[in-house]
C-alpha cells in the first residue's frame, strides 16, 4: 500500500532507504510517497512540481509491480496541477524500465537520462509550427530580468547575420520580473526587427532547479552536467526543428556560471552540427550594461541612468504604476543575475 510519508520518522526512514542506494535525499518536493513492508519502507518516490525524484525501491524487492504503482501514484498526485508533462532523470542502464510506462527519452547522455511522460516536447514544436522559416537560422536564448539595451544589441546584431532570429524567453520564474512582464518586454523591443520570432522556452530548458542529481555520486560536477544535458536537448530536438544552424551568446565578465555555459556550448555544439557565435557585451561609460545595473538604478529610483541601460519601450514600464510591486520587492532582493 502507498502513503504519504509526512512524519519524521517516515522521512528519517526515507533517507535511509535512498542512502543504502547511493543516493540522496532532496528536501524539495511537493509529495513524497512510500510502500512498507512488515513495517519497513521498501520504496520511495517524490514530485517536484512536474519532476519525478528519488524513486527508489530496495533491491530485494526490484522486479515487481512497485515501480508501476509508485509511477502511477506520482501522475496521479499531479492530475490536478496545471502540468501537461512529467519529467524523470535516471541512470541510462534504467531508462528501459520507465519506457515501459511510457516515459519518452528526450536526451540520452552517458551520465544521465532525461525522459518525458505526455507529448509536451511534441506539442510544444506543433504549437510553434507556422513560426519554421528556411534558411540560415539562429537563436538566441534570453532570460531578461528586464530586456535592457544590452539585450537588443546582442539581438540585432544576431538578426543582422542570419536569415531569421528565433529569441527563447526562458519562461522558468526565478527571476525578480516574472515571466509575462520579461517576454512582453522582449516583444515590445524588438516589434521593429522583421525577421525576428519570440517565443518561450516552455519546459525545455534544463535548470540547476529542475535538474535533481539525487542519484548522483557526490563529487559530481551537477552543474556541467545540467548545461551539457540543456544543451544536447535544444541542439537535438529543437534546433532542427526550427532549420537553426547558429546560436548567438554575448560574453560575460561577470557571471561564472554563464561563462562556463558559454564555454561547454562551444564544445557541445558542433558535434550537431551547429556553430556557436559569441559576440561582445555593449558597454556604456565604460561599463558592461547588464540586468543587475537595471535593478540596481531601478531600487535607487535612477532614471536618469536608465535611460543609458534600458530601450525607452522598458523605461515606459519601468516607471509606471504596474510596475511598483517589482520596485518594491527589489528592495530586499540580493541575486545578481
């Protein structure tokens, strides 16, 4: 029988189990689900949102149907949420056990499986369908918390070398300006470029967020993987679709997480058959212009320097009422990116 493990000894036991495994345990989860045996717990198996973790059952008691009932147990607890698909990442030698659940393998990686329950990657390409234009194409891939001037030089002078520019949003909200104020702000910015297509990322960007390195050794370099893993995806499956052949990256002196996600996209990249384009920040009075010189004017209530970071469509916002609650919340916001 499956419960919901709540009680701290039900949690003392699951960190056990998982940690007799080699795996771990990971405090993020919406639920958490065990089966036990003569009063032991024998399996585990947790959501995320829509990303199924540590699943994990005894080895005296593999084979059987547990795998099955905990899996149906997990889209039965997110039936109910406004999730399309459900995601796993597992062991490569495991992927043929979900597969017979029918979880689809989006990235094969010698490390790590990433697998799709639902036709979310499928869809998302249909919905998208009529934006397929021919020829030599990029891409650019943006968070824009907010779009500054920085971000328009690196699009348009994306779309000035190629035939058409597809700009992903990266629609997950960690960000200080949610999702709908940072893609409406890269619409309004860039409605004078022709050959330019905006759209968001949707769930195929894979984050330190998403990404559980549960069943990962420890020494594990999680980080490099996630970005290799996010990377294999969007050159794979996405990148074709769209006839992209070139990804635009601007260079970043301060951020070393994205400077390694430049560096591994350099690496990653050709093996697909795609070029990867780096092009030089833009500075104003001799300072990179950055999102983080946005928030900090912005809390400081400097307009006049933002007038030299931000395209006036952002300004406009940025000065309104709608806009108030971000001011506020920056306040006390401390992320720099």
């Amino acid at each position: 029988m499956i419960v919901r493990l709540y009680s701290n000894r039900d949690l003392l036991q699951a960190r056990r189990l998982l940690e007799s495994q080699e795996l771990c345990f990971e405090e993020n989860y919406d639920v958490l689900f065990g089966i036990f045996e003569s009063g032991e717990l024998i399996a585990t198996a947790a959501r995320d949102r829509n990303i199924f973790k540590m699943l994990c059952i005894r080895e005296d008691y593999q084979g059987g149907p547990y795998l099955g009932e905990l899996l149906t147990e997990l889209l039965n607890s997110g039936a109910y949420t406004e999730c399309q698909s459900f995601f796993l990442f597992t062991k490569p030698e495991y992927r043929y056990s979900f597969q017979q659940y029918n979880f689809f393998p989006l990235v094969n990686h010698f490390k790590v499986c990433l697998m799709e329950y639902g036709n979310g990657l499928n869809k998302y390409l249909a919905d998208h369908r009529e934006l397929v234009k021919p020829g030599d194409n990029g891409a650019v891939i943006v968070n824009c918390n907010p779009f500054t001037l920085g971000h328009l030089y690196l699009i348009e002078t994306a779309a000035a070398q190629v035939d058409h520019l597809y700009v992903f949003v990266v629609r997950e909200d960690r960000s200080i300006f949610p999702f709908d104020i940072r893609y409406r702000l890269v619409c309004e910015g860039t409605a004078h470029l022709q050959n330019v297509s905006i759209l968001d990322t949707s769930e195929y960007a894979i984050s330190g967020v998403t990404f559980p390195g549960y069943f990962l050794k420890q020494d594990e370099d999680l980080q490099l993987l996630q970005m290799e893993l996010d990377l294999v995806l969007f050159s794979k499956r996405i990148a074709p679709f769209f006839q992209i052949k070139k990804r635009f990256i601007g260079t970043e002196p301060y951020c070393r997480t994205t400077r390694i996600y430049s560096e591994t996209m350099q690496r990653v990249l050709p093996a697909f058959g795609l070029e990867t384009i780096q092009l030089q920040r833009k500075h104003i009075q001799q300072q990179v212009i950055s999102a983080f010189r946005v928030r900090e004017a912005l809390k400081n209530e400097a307009y006049e320097t933002l007038n030299n970071l931000v395209p006036e469509t952002t300004l406009r916002f940025l000065r309104s009422d709608a806009a108030r609650e971000i001011r506020n919340r920056l306040l006390s916001y401390q992320r720099r990116h």
